[in-house]
C-alpha cells in the first residue's frame, strides 16, 4: 500500500517528468466580456530547419458530427518569435495559417481572437456573466505536432473559478497529454453553484451556471452518485479519478449535451431538477423536465466508456480536417441512449411506468418514421454528415433518414433481449459491453465492424449473421414486440386502425394553410402533394386552420375528394383516395400472463449492479 503522502509525491515526479519535454504553452485570456472575444496566444518550439510551422482550428469537434469551420470565428491572427519579432505568415487555407520563422527563432508565438457569443454544446460563449470555452472553437494547434504535452494559463478571471477536468497545477493553470485532451474537456468559468461527491474511488464535480437555488443542485447531485455509481458497478471499473458534470440553466440553451473525456456539458432552458411536465416533445411525452435531466446526465455520463473508451476505430486519433466517416454511431450513440435509459431503471429514479411510457414513445416514433425503410442502421451512422441533425437544407433526408440515436436504442434493445432470452440469462449485452473495453479499450485502438460482431458472437455463443443482415446492413423492420415479449412486455396498439387517414400536416403561413409535411407512401403521398403546397378548398369547401380538421373527418376509408391548391403561383386540382390509419401510437405495461421465464429475465434485465453488490 502506498501512503497518501508518498503517492502524491509520486504523482507530481511522474507529472513533471511527463512535462520536462517541450510542451505547446496556451495562454487564454478573458478580454473585455461586452466584446465577447477570447484572446490565444500559443507558444511552440521551432528549429533552424523548420522552414514553416502551420497552425489550423478544428472544422469539426468530436461528438458533433458536422462541418461547423470553427475558423470563421478568428480574427487579428498574428505570429512573432520569442524576442517579439515578427513572423511573416500566409493562409493557405479557410482553417490554416503557415508561418515563417525567422533566422535562428527558437519559438514561434502565434496570437488571435476568438468570437464567442454562443451557448451551445459545440461553441463558446463569454459575456458579463460567465466564460463558456469549447476547446475545438479556441485553441488552434500547431499540425503534426497534437501529440506534445500542453500547458493551458487563463488570465482575466478577476475573481471567476473554473471548472474543467483537466488536470489543475493551480487555480489557472491546467495540463494536458497532448492536443486531442485539451479540447476534449471544456472549461467553465465564472461564479458557478457547485456540489462535490465521491463515488467508486472517483471525485465528481456539479458546476452549474445559471441556477440560483444551491438546495437544487445538492439534490440532483445527490441523483448522480446513483447513476455514476450505477454504470460505475455494471462496467466493472472507473477509469478516471476525477470527473466534472458542467450544467447551463439558461432559457435560450434549449437542450444540448456533448460528451467529453472525462467530462460533460449539458444545457436546459428550465431549473435544474424541475419538475414542471415537458411540451411539445413526443419522445418525452408524459414525462416530467426532470426526467430529461436525469436521462441527458445517464446518457453523457455513459459515454465515459463507450465511444471515449469503447470506440469505432475511425474515431480517434482525429483529423479535424474534415468528415470521419464510421458505420458504427449506432453502436457508439443508440447503445449510449439504451443504457442511459436502463440505468435510470435499474437505479431507481426512473420507475418501471416511465421506462414503458418513454419506450412507448420511442416506438411511436420509429413507426411512424420513413427513414429507416430506406437507410439501414450502418448506412444512417455513415451518412450523418449529410443529416447535419436536421438543421439546414435537408434534401430528402426527412424520408430517407432515420437518426442512429432511437435507431441503435432500439437495436440495443432487441440484442440484450435476444442475449438473455437465448441464454437464460447467463449473457447479457453489459457483458459485450465489458468485453468490447476489455478488448479494445483506450488506448488500444478502436474496434472494426467485424470485431464488434465477432465479440458479440465470443461473449453470447450466438449466431448473428441473419440479424446483421436484415436489421443492421438490411431495412428490416425490427419485430420490437416480439422481443419485449421475452421480458413479459405487452406492446398496445392505440391507433385506430379502422379510421381514414390523409398523411398530411399543415402549419398557418401568412394566412394560409400550408403543407407542412407529406407522410411517405401515405394518400396525400400518391396524390402528389407536396411541401409548401397552399390548400385552398377541399371538394369546394374553402380550407382554414380552424376547419381543415372538421373537413377531413367527413370521408371514410376509400372515399375519393378533390383538392383545389396552389404551387408556384398556379391553381391545380388534386384527386385523393383516403387511405388507412397505420399504428403508429403505442402503449406499453407489464404483461398479467408472463411467463416464469419472461418474468425472471425481466427481474435481472431491471436489477441494480450496486445494489447486488
């Protein structure tokens, strides 16, 4: 056993060993708030034959799988040597800067302003209030050169405390390994409420900016320790000491969440832990807003292992220079939504009623969704980049896309359920989890699709080839109700499925009715309406947003009627035949005849790992 003492002494010589080679120094400094700009200055070391040293941002962070060309927030960039004389240097890029040493420079200091007036998961934001810094969006970094160790020192904090999970020297200096940790761990600066506690041999920080009640944030940081030790127990180790949940309480934060390395930063637009019932989002229907903060928290904080341990072997190490492409986000996100559902369950803050009501939600979603008929889960994880989460021009993609998140949940859904359904229990999808870190954990490199599968096969003595095939790389349908089934689940049908239905949403646009949305291959679909298109009358009724509802509920399954619309500046005339409502809305609850079997594997499914232990 070695004393406290003694360790800390070890650290330290270890750490300063690490350090005594040549190191990237960043200096941050906070300058007039009002402005919002942040000032880099990054120093590196140069030698006589260095005939130039180029210097590039980010155009994309990890987690965020879009193109965001972080350098459009630069400005004033400049170069100069150790002695303040300066370099001459040119942009050879829209993200890079060269620079040209001069004779007998033994560094080369480059300095530049950043922009920062965003909250969001994948900018920065400095104002009078606080100092949000996204590494990606700030710190530039000297190419071929990201594996050197860094030193970070911010100036300006004029009585502002940081928090961050990188490792701290003092209150304003922190070290990092190489480049990819920098900005891997954002920093929040600023009169924060925080609460500290220890879990699983590991310290865990709550900073939270914008809430001002401090009973809120020691109540929900007393939730985490249940989630973290949780996921701790099931994963079998912690692997980091320390471990910062960084909160934005703020109305125009919306919600967002980013993994980081040994971090996370997460927004909400209500206080922390209220408990007002969520609006206008289906997927959390029936929920309240503190389910939201308990599940964005389970999800991030799973990420801890997959995807920033456990990971697509294309991710990581990162070009930033443009799109890394991998058919595994369904794996490194669907899974990470599947558990951080799961956990809130199996620890009790989620009850069994909001599990069902949440999955329920899910399926809803899924059924009524296009995109996965024509993007298979793989296929959808390599095309993000043209999803660009939905923001933007979007093409088709509101067809053709299905998002990897409550795609790959419920495919990790199915897998575990087949696993200890097929196994009696004795195999589980946490232990393919286990086994995938144990194999391929960080720092060894990532896992190939192939060695996903053939872990799967080793762990569970399953065969997964016809899986693979329909579900994964096919277009299938996945038979959800089948394998809720294994667990004494009943999946209801809500919808009536005897009614007409149109396939057609609208939304009111400079006092007319608009087409909103055209459901695929539904009667609006095959009669040729599209988006944008103005309904005016409806078998010569005139259409409103009050009545257009009234009007459609006059036909029956296979009535014809005409519609009187206008495109392009144009009158025409639409034929439609009313089709059939689809099932689309569901109910799920604990079956009153499940078997033993089901019950049973239902029990170990739910069962908490710390309270087993």
């Amino acid at each position: 056993m070695i004393f406290p003492r003694v360790l800390w002494l070890l650290s330290g010589i270890l750490a300063g060993a690490a350090f005594a080679q040549p190191r990237h120094e960043y200096l941050l400094t906070l300058e007039n708030p009002k402005e919002h700009f942040l000032k880099v200055t990054l120093t590196v070391s140069t030698s006589a034959k260095s005939g130039f040293v180029d210097f590039a941002l980010p155009a994309w962070a990890p987690g965020a799988y879009q193109i965001a060309n972080y350098a459009k927030f630069v400005q004033e960039f400049s170069a100069c040597n150790e002695r303040r004389e300066s370099c001459a240097f040119q942009k050879v890029d829209k993200q890079t800067w060269r620079v040209f040493p001069r004779t007998g420079s033994k560094e080369i200091k480059v300095s530049y302003r950043i922009f920062a007036n965003i909250l969001s998961d994948v900018e920065s934001e400095f104002n009078e209030e606080h100092a949000q810094v996204f590494g990606p969006q700030v710190f530039m970094y000297a190419i071929h050169q990201k594996e050197k160790p860094v030193r970070l020192r911010v100036e300006g904090l004029h009585g502002w405390r940081i928090a961050t999970s990188l490792e701290a020297q003092n209150d304003s200096t922190f070290f990092a390994p190489n480049y990819d940790e920098l900005i891997d761990a954002p920093l929040e600066i600023g009169n924060f409420l925080e609460a500290q506690f220890e879990a699983e041999g590991a310290t865990f920080r709550l900073a939270v900016h914008g809430e001002e009640k401090s009973g809120r944030v020691n109540e929900f940081a007393k939730k985490l320790k249940k989630i973290v030790t949780e996921q701790i127990r099931m994963m079998g180790s912690m692997p980091a000491r320390q471990y910062v949940f960084i909160w934005h309480v703020d109305p125009r934060a919306e919600y967002y969440g980013l993994e980081h390395f040994n971090s996370t930063s997460i927004g909400m637009p209500h206080g922390l832990g209220d408990y007002g019932s969520v609006e206008g989002w289906d997927l959390y229907a029936g929920l309240a807003n503190q389910d939201i903060d308990l599940e964005y928290a389970a999800h991030e904080f799973f990420h801890l292992w997959n995807v920033k341990r456990i990971r697509p072997i294309e991710l990581g190490p990162f070009d930033y220079t443009r799109e890394v492409y991998t058919t595994g986000l369904w794996i490194a996100e669907g899974f990470t939504d599947y558990y951080g559902y799961l956990t809130l369950v199996r620890c009790g803050l989620w009850s069994p009623t909001k599990w069902l009501r949440l999955y329920a939600n899910i399926i809803s979603g899924y059924r009524k969704a296009s995109g996965w008929k024509f993007r298979g889960p793989s296929a959808n994880s390599l095309d993000v980049w043209l999803w660009n989460y939905g923001e933007g021009e979007q093409g088709n993609l509101s067809r053709t896309f299905f998002s990897y998140y409550p795609g790959g949940n419920l495919v990790g859904l199915c897998m575990d359920l087949r696993i200890r359904h097929e196994t009696q229990n004795r195999h589980s999808l946490d232990e393919v989890m286990r086994a995938l870190l144990q194999r391929f954990g960080y720092p060894k490199p990532g896992f190939t699709e192939e060695q996903f599968w053939q872990t799967v096969s080793d762990v569970t003595k399953l065969q997964w080839e016809d899986f693979r095939r329909r579900y994964i790389e096919g277009t299938e349908a996945l038979p959800l109700e089948q394998y809720l089934s294994f667990a004494g689940i009943d999946v209801k049908v809500l919808s009536d499925t005897t009614a007409a239905r149109l396939g057609l949403s609208v939304r009111e646009k400079n006092g007319a009715v608009e087409v909103a949305e055209v459901e695929f291959n539904s009667s609006a679909d095959a009669a040729g309406l599209e988006l944008g298109d103005k309904l005016v009358a409806m078998d010569g009724a005139e259409v409103t947003m009050e009545n257009w509802q009234d009007l459609l509920r006059r036909y029956e399954v296979g009535s014809n009627l005409e519609f009187l619309i206008i495109r392009n500046q144009r009158i025409k005339q639409l034929k439609v035949r009313m089709g059939r409502q689809t099932a689309i809305d569901f109910d799920l609850s604990l079956a009153g005849t499940a078997t033993e079997a089901a019950e049973r594997l239902r029990e170990w499914w739910w069962r908490s790992h710390a309270a087993a232990q």
